[in-house]
C-alpha cells in the first residue's frame, strides 16, 4: 500500500521538487551556468605564494645536493694521496693557525687545496690539535695523513755525536756546527774532560747552550757512578785523577778487550813510582784541545820536549784530562785488570801486546819494529820506490814505551 501522499516513483520525486515549468526548444538546448571562477586577485595572490614556495624548495634542495656533492669531493680530496712525489720537512712554528698551514702546504705543494686542508681539519674537530715541531713529509701523504702527523707531535729528530776521545774543544766544535742548533756557543769552555761522550737525539730549535749543558751534566752523573762503584783498593785519591788516567786509557787503545790491561799497567807504574811514558799526552802538550794533525807523527825530538803534559819528563799524572773518556775507560781503571804488567807496545794489527820486564818488552819492540819495516818496504815496492821512506818516531807503543824501558826512577 502506497502511503506517500505525492505519489509514488519518478512522478513524485519530481512533484517533490516543484511545480514542472514547460521551457521552449531554444531554451532547452541552453546550456546551464556553472560555478562562476574565483576573483582574479585570489588567483594572483594564491599564484605568487606557490611559484615562491616552489622555488624556495627548489632552492633548498638545490643548496642541500651541492653541498652534499661539495662534502662528498671535498672528504674525497681530503683523503686521497696528495700532490708531492718526494714529501719534504715541514716546521709547524708555535701559536700559528690552522688558516696560516693550510696556506704554507699548498704553498709548498703539499697539499692541493688549502681550503679543504682548513674546513677538513676543522670539521674532525683538530683545530687546536695540531702540534708545533718540524715534520718529515712522505711522499705522496694525503691531508688526513698531514693532520694526524701533526696532531701525533713527531718531530724530525736530529741527532749529535760526541765521539770518546774528543777534546773539549772538538766536541764543542761539533756542537757549533750543528746547523738544527739555534743560539750561540757558552761563553766559557768547561773543564776538559767534563764532556760526555754520547749521542743526544733533539728536534730543531734546541740551543746549543742546552746541549752543552745537557752533555757536562751527563758526564758529571757517569763519573761518579762509576767511581762509585770502583774496586775497593783502587790506588787513586781522588775523582780528579780517576777522570785524567779515564783520558789516558782512552786515547791508547779504542778495543774493548784491552782497557783494563792498559789502565793495569798504568795503574802498577804508578804505584813503582815509574813514569807513564804515554804518546798521547806528550801530543796534548804540544798541541793542547785542537789536537794533532791527522798527518803529523810524533818525532824523537817531541818526546824530548818539555811540557806539564809530557809523561816521559814529569812523574805521575798530567795536571788535567787529555780528552773526554767515555763509560768503557772509566770502567776499566775503576776496575782494572789484576796483572803484573808494566809495559806494551803496538803489534802492528791495530792491538797491543803486554809485558812484566823489560827484557821481554824490548823483545815486543823489536818485533813491533820489525813489522813496521815490512810494512814500509811493502808500501815502497808499491809505489815503485827502491828503498823505503825513513820513518819517523812514533814512540814504538802507545803508552808505557821506549826502546829501554823506564826503571823506577
């Protein structure tokens, strides 16, 4: 049953919407207006902000893949091998910015882009890590690698000899001419034999006033701990003594084997009341801290020559050192051999040999005397000469010499 009072279906809906009004052909084929467009300047405006919006996301996006591609390259340039093919010493001075070595390696051509040096090295956080010294370079090393050396502080280390057996004067000489030194040389020379003989390893910038006294200071705790340790009936008096007979034993013989027989057989001189006769300190007495002339030998008439130093005249020791004795020499006459021994002589072959008497020394000369004959007729058949050059006198041993002997005298 129906109970919609307009009717059912089609005809009702239409009653629903009201009364039907007949239109004619014309206006039926009329089309109908639609929603009127919006006001033309909410266009414009909604326009405006979208273009904006889309260049500024455009914009960002841009800024933010160039800068990704300028972190990439640049991260990619900042570890890559480097530029130099030979490396090279590098001195990174105190208190320089990172700005300052940035422009000093490319300068140098150590790096290929101060710029990324600088950003890199602050972007790792390392803007004050960077260390002062002078730095050795490899070949090829990339900034990364620059930085870290820097930042690790391992400074090129330069290195300073003395040598044992030096004078003073020559060990000072050394240190002058070591051109890593800076400053000037001490005014005054320290006491001969004070120097120690070392190797002192130190970055560039040290003064040589700092190694002067580094090596006198060094020398001052070896002495004595070595006489602190010397052989309880050792017959010397005093740390004065033991450093000038140290000097003797090292200028004698430079083989390990043989120091403490040499500082024996001063040792038992000394204690007979006999002469040393040492080659070596009549050469200090003649030509003081220079030293001898690697070409001067020693003639007969110097050991004639009267000097405090020249222990074929005076009794006892020199009134000083002859030169720095090193740890071996001090050692040896702290603790010398236990022998009867009064005499040696050079065998020839860069040693010595070692006698009780004197007639068994005289015999050692004469073989050490005929060696030398060999060697100088040998040297004259070389170079074509008929008869050998006259030698001069070289004292026929280092130390407790002469043909004769020396009795207790």
């Amino acid at each position: 049953m129906n109970t919609n009072p307009g009717g059912g279906g089609e005809f009702g809906q239409r009653q629903a919407q009201g009364p039907i009004v007949p239109k004619t052909a014309a206006e039926a084929l009329r089309p109908e207006a639609g929603t009127p467009p919006p006001s033309k300047r909410s266009r414009a405006s909604r326009s405006q902000v979208v273009v904006f919006l889309n260049f500024f996301l455009s914009l960002v996006m841009l800024v933010v893949l160039a800068s990704g591609a300028a972190l990439y390259f640049g991260m990619q340039a900042f570890i890559e091998p480097g530029p130099s093919a030979n490396g090279d010493t590098f001195m990174v001075k105190p208190n320089t910015g990172v700005q300052e070595i940035a422009d000093q390696l490319e300068r140098r051509g150590l790096v290929s882009d101060a710029r990324i040096f600088r950003l890199g090295v602050r972007a790792t956080g390392n803007d004050s890590a960077l260390k002062a010294g002078e730095y050795a370079i490899k070949p090829r090393a990339s900034m990364r690698d620059i930085m870290e050396l820097f930042k690790s502080g391992k400074s090129v280390m330069y290195s300073l000899t003395i040598p044992e057996g030096l004078t003073v004067e020559q060990a000072l000489q050394r240190v002058a001419e070591q051109e890593a030194l800076t400053g000037d040389m001490p005014a005054a020379m320290p006491p001969e034999g004070s120097i120690a003989t070392d190797t002192l390893r130190f970055t560039r910038g040290a003064t040589r006033q700092q190694m002067v006294d580094k090596l006198v200071a060094d020398q001052k705790k070896l002495v004595e701990d070595v006489w602190t340790h010397r052989a309880p009936d050792l017959p010397i008096a005093n740390m004065e003594d033991f450093v000038i007979l140290a000097s003797i034993v090292e200028k004698e013989t430079g083989r390990g084997d043989e120091r403490s027989r040499v500082a024996a057989v001063f040792l038992n001189r000394l204690a007979k009341g006999m002469r040393l006769q040492s080659d070596p300190t009549i050469i200090y007495g003649l030509f003081g801290g220079k030293g001898k002339p690697a070409d001067r030998p020693i003639y007969q008439s110097d050991i004639e020559k009267q000097t405090p130093y020249n222990t074929y005249l005076i009794k006892g020791l020199p009134p000083t050192p002859i030169a720095n004795p090193g740890r071996a020499a001090l050692e040896a006459v702290a603790n010398p051999s236990k022998t009867d021994d009064l005499y040696f002589v050079a065998d020839g072959n860069g040693g010595h040999v070692f006698a009780a008497t004197l007639e068994e020394h005289n015999q050692n000369v004469a073989r050490y005397r005929a060696v030398q004959k060999k060697q100088a007729d040998a040297a004259a058949k070389a170079s074509g000469q008929t008869t050998a050059p006259a030698t001069p006198d070289d004292g026929a041993s280092a130390g407790a010499s002469g043909e004769n002997g020396d009795a207790a005298q």
